[in-house]
C-alpha cells in the first residue's frame, strides 16, 4: 500500500470514529504501515487528535420538531420522485367511464340540434338554421374534445397530490 492509500484508509476509518488497528483487513494493514512510517503515523497523529477535538465540542440536540419536520419533507421528496405505478391503469378506468358516457353527451347534442331546427323552423331562414347547428356542434366537439383531453392530466394530478400529502 502506498502512504497515500494507506493515510485515505485511515481518513475513512477518523469518518467512522474506529481509529484503532482493528476492523477489515485494509484497516489492519493501513494501521501496521503507520506504526512504521513516520509520515503516516504523523497523519494518524493528526487524525486521532481531530477525532477527539471534535468528540469535545458538545452538540446542541436537534429539538423534535425539526426532525420531524425534515423528516416529512424528505418523505415527501423522495415520494414524488418514485415512478407512477398504476397510472396506466388508473387512466384506463377514467377513459372507460369517460367513453360510457360519451353516448349521452352525444345524444344530449343531438336532442338540442334536433329541437333547435325545431323550434326555430318557422320562422329563421334553413342556411341560417345550419350554421348555427354547425357552430353549436363545433363548439360541443370543442368542449368535449378539451374535457376527454384533460383526464390524463387529472388522474396525473391527483396521483401526485395524493403521493405528496399521503
Ligand atoms: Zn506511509
């Protein structure tokens, strides 16, 4: 092992607060080249003294309501960034209902095309009568075609909503 190997071991070893010449083999070997080479054993030295400095310092105990603060927000986190399981199936079943009722909701503009030419056949001129059941289909399609469009994006939103505030 080069010093360099052998001082990057023991700093891993200062990291975990074991700074005895025990633990995995690496460790062992790092703390015998150390007993016999005077700049690792001064890095040792180094070390060993920093771990105890530190170990000095009194820490002020994190009070509860942070933790349990940060701990909700990392949940939360972590949550939003899983990937969507299901969400192909959750859009299936919003679609299905979505298309059963599309019949109604063509057959409610049918019922006022239908009644529109109706009522208004006295007395407003046919190529009136057809502009005015076109412009109110389009807009029907227009609404519809939004609405149907629009339910990827819900089942999407609700899933997020509920993964980040579960
Ligand atoms: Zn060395």
């Amino acid at each position: 092992m080069s010093c360099d190997a052998v001082q990057q071991q023991l700093d891993a070893c200062a990291l975990e607060h074991a700074l005895a010449p025990d633990g995995d083999a690496a460790a062992v070997e790092s703390f015998a080249h150390a007993a016999s080479c005077e700049a690792c054993a001064a890095h040792l030295a180094f070390l060993r003294a920093l771990d105890a400095e530190l170990a000095a310092i009194p820490l002020a105990a994190v009070r509860a309501p942070v933790v349990a603060t940060a701990q909700q927000r990392a949940t939360r986190a972590l949550r939003a960034r899983e990937r969507p399981r299901g969400f192909g199936r959750e859009l299936a079943a919003a679609l299905a209902v979505a298309v059963l009722a599309l019949p109604l909701v063509v057959a409610q503009a049918f019922v006022v095309v239908e009644s529109g030419a109706w009522l208004l056949a006295g007395w407003v001129p046919e190529a009136i009568r057809v502009w005015l059941g076109f412009g109110y289909l389009a807009s029907f399609a227009l609404g519809v075609g939004a609405l149907y469009g629009s339910i990827p994006l819900v089942v999407a939103w609700r899933r997020r909503a509920l993964r980040e505030w579960a």
